[in-house]
C-alpha cells in the first residue's frame, strides 16, 4: 500500500539553513522528498503549463472531493494550482491503492 510518506528517492545527508552538509546515520535519518511531494510538484508544474482557467470548484466535483475554496483565477493562481496539484496526488494513490 503507498501512503505518498515514502522517500521516492533518499539522500545520505542533510543541509542546513547556513549551508553546512552533515551525513546521515542511518537510512531512517535520510532527507529527500516523498512520493506525494514529488508528484504534486509534477501535477503543479503540468497545471501551469497548460493555463487551465477551470474553477477550482468544478474539479474538486470531478474527483469527489468538496469545494472548500472560493479561489478564484488568477487572484490566487499559485493557490489554485497547489490545491488541485494534492487533490490530484490523493486521487492517483488512492486509484494506485485499489
């Protein structure tokens, strides 16, 4: 079963805010994104290329999900495309899960 918490690719170290690169110890210590962060980032940068304008309410129908926002184009782009881009990640693993 993927929950999207799992590291889709883990790194052996870590950087801080100032820059300075430690090591991991172990594997449970490895820094990189999960699988849900790194699709959502795909499905972002797809929705922002295609300049869909679709309410952001019509698609959460689509997936069954409630329209809990009042977004609206272009005033809260970015916002838009974060919200649909999760709603999207959680519709693929939960499709991925069947």
């Amino acid at each position: 079963m993927i929950t999207g918490d799992e590291v889709i690719n883990p790194q052996g170290f870590s950087v801080d805010k100032n820059g300075n690169v430690y090591l991991a110890e172990n594997y449970s210590s490895y820094n990189g994104l999960n699988i849900r962060q790194h699709y959502a980032g795909l499905l972002m940068a797809a929705n922002i290329s295609s300049n869909d304008t679709t309410p952001v309410k019509y698609i959460f129908e689509t997936l069954g999900l409630p329209p809990d926002t009042e977004y609206e184009y272009p005033k809260h782009y970015m916002m838009y495309m974060a919200k649909i881009s999760v709603a999207g990640v959680n519709a693929l693993i939960d499709e991925l899960n069947k």
